[in-house]
C-alpha cells in the first residue's frame, strides 16, 4: 500500500497533462466529500429558511395571502394504516 509520501513522489513525477487531469479528479472527490457529510443543525436551519425566502419570493402579497389562508382552512387528522385517528 502507498503511503502519501509515495504518492507526493509519484505526483512529482506527473506530466502537466496527468496533473490537470488528477486536479479534476481531486476537484471532483472533494465536492464528493462535501456533499456526502451530513449537515449541522444550524446548516439545514439556514438552507430552510433560504428555501422558504426563495418560495415566498415567487409570490405576490396577494397570492401568498391566499396560500396561507388554504393552509389554514382545513385540517386533516392523521390516521394509522387501520384508517382510525392517532392520538
């Protein structure tokens, strides 16, 4: 197995075209990375309210009005998969 200083010496040893193509391969893990760790509470807090900034912004006083009036009309009580409410 390599250990990273192979690695860095094998690196050295690159042509500039093997270098830009292991940049894109670094570029790529790296965002790979990113994406796949999980997200802190205050991130995924910050990203919902982004998200509902963004909702709100494609609609006028009025439309929203009437969003939040249909959300607000008409509850909808659980049920369990037997079709009787949950308590």
């Amino acid at each position: 197995m390599l250990n990273l200083q192979d690695v860095k010496e094998a690196v050295d040893r690159f042509s500039p075209e093997e270098l830009r193509e292991l940049r894109e391969y670094l570029d790529r893990r790296t965002d790979e990375i990113q994406v796949s760790r999980p997200l802190t509470p205050e991130e995924r807090i910050r990203r919902l309210q982004e998200a509902a900034t963004a909702i709100r912004a494609g609609f006028n006083d009025e439309e929203w009005d009437e969003i939040e009036q249909a959300m607000n009309a008409e509850t909808i009580e659980p049920v369990d998969d037997d079709g009787f409410p949950v308590l």
